[in-house]
C-alpha cells in the first residue's frame, strides 16, 4: 500500500488529524492542523508515515511512549493551540446541537496530577505485562513512570506489577485500578474472580511488602492496612472500593468552585448524581442537601463522612436510580438549586424533568460535550438560560473535557432585571 499525501485541516474530537482525501474524511492520530503528511490510508483512519512539512505549533512530547501508549491523543501541539483544541470540543459540541452559546476560556485543571490509574495486566507464558493499551488495541504497553501521575502515586507501578505476579498463573486479564489517599495507595482488582486462600495469602504479603492502605478484589476486602480516606471540603471520606474520583485533586476542587459560587444563595440544594459527595459536603457547609445516586456504597460512605463531620447541616444521602427514576418536576421545586454531575451517557430523562420544573439555578457538570449539548438543549427549550460554560481539562494531553454550566430561568432574570430598572 503506497503512502498518500495528506494536508492536515484541525484536530478530531479524539485528538486525531482530519484531513480530506477524494472528498472523504481521513482521521491520522499524532497529526497536527497545517501539516502536510504522508500516511498510510486504510479507509476512514490513516497512518502516520512521515512528517513532510510540520506545523509550527508542533513541540516535543514529554513522554517516551508517546504514540506508541494510549493515553495521551495530543502531546505535541503547543500550549495555547492545544487549550483552543480543547475548548473548541465544547464550541462544536454545543454548535452540532444548534445551540449559539458563549463558552469561557478552558481552564487548566491537571494540578499536580492524575491521583487515580488503572494499569492493565496481560499474561504471556507465566510472564506478566502491566502498563497501559496502545491506542484502539489490547496490546500492552510496559512503561517505568508516567509523567501525568502525582507523586503520591510513585510506586503503585512497582506495587502493581507485584501484584499481577500473584496472579499469574492464572493467566486472566486483569485490570489494576489504584487511587492516592491519606492513608496510602488504594488497590482495586477487576477480572480476577473469587481467590484461593493461597492467592489470598500471597496477596495480603505483597499488600504489606508494598505499603497499600488497602487490597480489594471486586469490592472483596483482601488486605486493610490503614483507612483510605480523602478530605472533601471539611469532612473526611473513607472512599469505597473502587470508588469514582475526580480524576485530580485540582480538577474536582476547580468543578466545585463554580458549583458553590452558583448556589451560593441557596437554602436548600439537590445533588443529583452525588457520588461519595464532592459537591455535597462543600455544599452542606451552608446549605441544606439532599444527595442523591444510586451507588449503594458511595451514598453509606457520604452519609458516614456528613454524620462525623462537625458544622454541617443537614445532608441526607439517598440511594436512588436516576435512570430509572429521576426526581420528577414538583419533587425538584423544594428545592433553591440543584447540581446535576451525571455519567458520560449524561442523564436526558432527569434533564427533562427538570426543564419541567421551577427551580431558578441549575448547575450541570459534565464529561461529555456531546451528552451535555443534549441536555443542555432539553433545559434551554424548558425555559432556561444559559448564564456561563467553562471547559476544564483535568485530563491532560487526552481528548476529554470536563464542563461546568450554569444555567437561570429566563422568568427570574427578567425579574431580577425589573428590580434593577426599578
């Protein structure tokens, strides 16, 4: 297959190149907008072969694995250029959704770094394999260090790799998922299955060997150590197994911000989709909450951090499916304000049950443009207004954005407009 010459028009909402080859669509990973390319072209996606004419955007990467690991989409592409690629995922977003709506310069949220992973294990004659998937492959890729991780990560590799030797000869795929706490490195396994007392024996000495607060095999206590506890805002957590965190520290204190300045008049706030509580327990510290999502082990971890924190009010944490069973419209009218964070799939039957409500403040945060441009046109026909947007990227070099929005009944900024023309 003889190489083609490709010029680069933008960047993909994967991070991909897109350039046009007899009127279609070729998407080349690594490539960068303005570069003339050659690359092996098999249908839609392309391969990169070599660099003809560079853009002058383009920069070293900072890691040696770069293109060959897949985590990152877009290491190479300057600064600025790259905070506008970001952005610009919004923008488009919101745009293919047929909504004219003003998006906030991105907001860089990496701080010292990612304090979750999951490394992947692959066994080969005895022999394991642990480190990241290539790019759309289960090939794994065996790395040293990531750059992107923060330093209360240094040594869950090594703890990692101690691990998946255990298991070894079982020769199952198995992934890892570690997460930095107070009390030491959390240890998640997933696609191991029940264990022998040996296995069972020998996993609780590499726990010890290594230092891990905590050992869990699919939610199964293995080895407890210390407590794997985080703080949110003035309470401490004690995070469930495998439990969903921001991916940095940074990251969830920036989405936060917003979501505690928009309610800050509140009395009485919904958080929706709750989580083990990042926004509930900041929130509690002046407003009444109720705290919803169907987690079963996130909800009786939140309620034990608002039942031992000091100064709160009242916070109740409810088990219940969203999906399922969103709060409908007069449920959603007790309340001053809700704060809705769902899954990337977004939340479309909460969405439209809200824009069938009264509540004046709405704030959706989101980790999906495309779910959230869905949602956002529910709220925008129900009534509402968009009063802010503002990306945020937490996941660096990666082609995910996080979103924060506010959203207003118009009939309340009329109203508070009225009052101000006297």
């Amino acid at each position: 297959m003889s190489a083609e010459r490709l010029t680069i028009e933008r960047l993909g909402h994967r991070g991909e190149g897109v350039a046009l080859l007899g009127g279609r669509r070729v998407f080349v990973p690594y490539a960068l907008p303005g570069e003339t390319i050659a690359a092996q072209v098999d249908g839609e996606q392309a391969q990169l072969v070599d660099i003809v004419e560079a853009s002058p955007q383009r920069i070293a990467p900072i890691c040696p694995h770069f293109t060959d690991c897949g985590g990152c989409a877009v290491q190479t592409l300057r600064a600025d250029a790259y905070a506008a690629w970001k952005r610009g995922l919004v923008e488009t977003a919101l745009s293919n959704a047929g909504l004219a709506c003003a998006v906030a310069p991105m907001i860089d949220a990496h701080g010292a770094g990612r304090r979750r992973v999951t490394f992947h294990a692959r066994f080969d004659s005895g022999m394991a394999r642990v480190g990241f998937m290539a790019a759309r492959s289960h090939r794994i890729v065996e790395i040293d260090a990531c750059p992107l991780l923060a330093r209360e990560l240094v040594g869950a590799l090594v703890a990692a790799r101690a691990i998946a030797e255990v298991l070894s000869p079982r020769g199952k795929p198995l992934d890892i998922a570690v997460t930095a706490t107070l009390g030491g490195l959390d240890m998640e396994l997933r696609g191991a299955g029940p264990l022998d007392n040996a296995e069972t024996d020998a996993l609780i000495a590499a726990a010890q060997a290594h230092d891990l607060a905590r050992l869990t095999n699919h939610g199964r206590l293995v080895a407890l150590r210390r407590a794997p506890q985080i703080k949110i805002g003035e309470a401490t957590l004690t995070l469930p197994a495998g439990a969903f965190l921001q991916a940095t520290q940074r990251g969830e204190e920036a989405i936060a911000a917003p979501v505690c300045k928009a309610t800050a008049k509140a009395r009485v706030v919904a958080d929706l989709f709750c989580g083990v509580g990042a926004f509930a327990l900041r929130l509690a510290q002046r407003a009444k909450v109720n705290a919803y999502d169907s987690d079963r082990p996130a909800i009786a971890a939140l309620r034990a951090a608002a039942q031992a924190a000091q100064g709160l009010l009242p916070l109740e944490a409810i088990e219940r499916d969203l999906f399922a069973r969103p709060l409908n419209a007069s449920e959603l009218n007790g309340f001053d304000a809700i704060v809705f964070d769902p899954p990337r799939a977004g939340a479309a039957a909460q969405a439209a049950e809200i824009a069938r409500s009264e509540i004046p403040i709405v704030v959706a945060v989101s980790c999906n443009a495309q779910s959230f441009a869905r949602d956002a046109a529910v709220l925008l026909k129900g009534g509402y207004v968009i009063r802010e947007i503002a990306p945020l990227d937490q996941f660096r070099y990666a082609a995910h954005v996080e979103i924060v929005a506010v959203f207003e009944r118009e009939s309340r900024r009329r109203s508070a407009k009225r009052r101000l023309l006297g």
